[in-house]
C-alpha cells in the first residue's frame, strides 16, 4: 500500500511537471516575442529616416494648445484620429533623433509650457491621404508660446533662430529634404503698438534671413493669418502686415472663425485639426512648384 502511495504521487508530480513545463514554455515563448517585437520596433524608428521634412516655427498655436481649456491648465490627452501615430509620420526629438511622431509634438520643445494638439499631426496625415505616394514625413518643432517676432530675429539672445537653424540643419544628416517651413506667430505682437506696427518689417526680415541661412532662397514658407489677439485694434495691423507680406512661394492661410478655447487665445482640437488639413492643402497646391524648384536646384 504504502508503495502504491509513492507510485500514485510520483505520478500525480510528473503529471503537474508536464503541465508546468508548457506553461514555462509559453511564457518564456511569449517573453521573447515581446523582445523580438520590441527590438523590431525600436530597430525599424532608428533606420526610418524622412524624405520630406517640415519645419514648424512660431508660438503657442504652432506649439499645440489645443485640448487646453484654462490658462497654464492641464492637457486632457486627448487626441484626435487625424492626429494619431503614423509610422510614416516621425518627429525630430530634443536630442536630434528621429522618433517616430505623437502628441503633443512640442512638449519637448516649448517645455516650460502645457503642451496640446497642434497642427503638425494632422497637416502629416492629410498629405499622406491626399497622396499616399508622398513618402515619410518628418516634423521638426521649433515652436515657443508667448514669443514676439523680434525674439525670432536672427542674432536675437533668446537663441529661437539659432536653434530653428541648427535643428533644421540636423533634420537634413538623414538625406531628406526640407519641403516647408509652416509658421504661425503674432499673437504676442498684438499687445504693444510699437510692436504691431514694426510686424512686417520684422517678419519679412525673419523669413528672408531663415532661407539665407538654410541656403534655400525658395524654400517654400505657409504662414497662418492670425485667429486671436490680446488687442483687436492690435490684432488687425498685425493680420494686414501677414496679408500684406508679397515675397516669392509664400503662401497664407487664414486660421480667422476657428473655434478657440475658453482663454479665447489658442484653438481648440478640433479647429488645429482643421488648421493642419488646411495648411496641407495650402502645400499640396504648392507641391508642383516644389519639385521644379528642386529639379532646376540640382542642376
């Protein structure tokens, strides 16, 4: 009996052995292809490299508020479909690398503000609709709420230009080729006369210096009209010196009857989302010019 007992144990052991040993199997199989996939991912963002690179510049509503409802508040992290990960759509990080692109775009970048969706997301993914052949698209943010167009002068000690340049320059090692500069900026210069009235000169000057530069005298720039101000008065000088701007493959789009947020300063969501399709349009129009410019360029 007692060597009947020993034999039914060491049989009911080896039973549970065999159970246990596939579940080991299993987890350390499903281990692995966490790995696998992990490494897989990770290897793919570092050899996916933009052909068609994009520079977003300017302040707050460039930088993304949207999903912001209160001043210095808190985002509510949430985004849109249109502003999704793409793994055709990537970002240039603080560091310099590229990564593969999410909300919000400038967290990094305009680090010492709340940071929510801005236009750069959406404007990616609706080139990529409206031309699926367009290749990867890669973002550089530059954006910096609150900024006034001198602080983006060139030699300016804030340093915005020389870091707009030096990520723009880093944004090429990968052999793409800078497509855009998307600008939207004004807001801050709506609250002195001084500075309203100098906006043209000021802005005409930046973007001139920015093509120089970049050695790009036709580097094609798409600047937002603005849609909020601090003073209407203000706001509208400022709106005319952009409209009024007649440089060579500039082009405008006007963000003015896009709903904002409570602060009545930045858009919302849902109008960056509508901004970055209009601002893909824009591009899109501009996008045979382009490529004449770069065929005549490499000759």
């Amino acid at each position: 009996m007692h060597h009947a007992s020993n034999t039914r144990k060491r049989t009911l052991y080896s039973s549970c052995l065999l159970d246990i040993v596939p579940q080991k199997r299993t987890l350390k199989m499903y281990l692995f292809f966490i790995f696998v996939t992990f490494l897989a991912l990770s290897v793919k963002s570092q050899e996916l490299s933009p052909k068609n690179i994009f520079l977003l510049a300017g302040q707050s509503n460039m930088a993304g508020r949207g999903g912001i409802h209160n001043v210095n508040g808190h985002w509510n992290k949430k985004v849109p479909p249109e502003s999704s990960p793409n793994p055709s759509i990537l970002q240039l990080s603080l560091h310099k690398t590229w990564v593969i692109a999410h909300e919000p775009l400038h967290k990094e970048i305009d680090k010492y503000k709340s940071c929510g969706v801005g236009p750069g997301m959406a404007f990616a993914h609706e080139v990529l609709t409206k031309d699926p052949s367009f290749g990867v698209i890669g973002l550089v943010p530059c954006a910096i709420g609150g900024t006034k167009i001198i602080d983006w002068a060139k030699g300016s000690s804030t340093g915005y230009y020389k870091h707009l340049v030096e990520r723009a320059n880093a944004s090429l090692k990968s052999g793409g080729t800078i497509k855009a500069l998307l600008w939207y900026q004004g807001e801050s210069d709506t609250q002195q006369q001084t500075d309203a009235k100098l906006y043209k000169r000021r802005l005409k000057r930046f973007f001139t210096d920015v093509r120089a530069d970049l050695n790009s005298p036709n580097l094609p720039i798409i600047q937002v009209a603005l849609a909020s101000g601090y003073n209407n008065t203000l706001k509208q000088i400022v709106r005319a010196a952009q409209l009024g701007i007649d440089l060579p493959n500039l082009e405008m789009v006007d963000a003015k009857g896009l709903p904002l947020e409570r602060d009545h300063l930045h858009l919302s969501t849902p109008a960056q989302v509508r901004l970055g399709k209009i601002l893909a349009d824009a591009f899109l129009q501009f996008h045979p010019a382009v490529a004449l410019n770069e065929f005549l360029a490499s000759r």
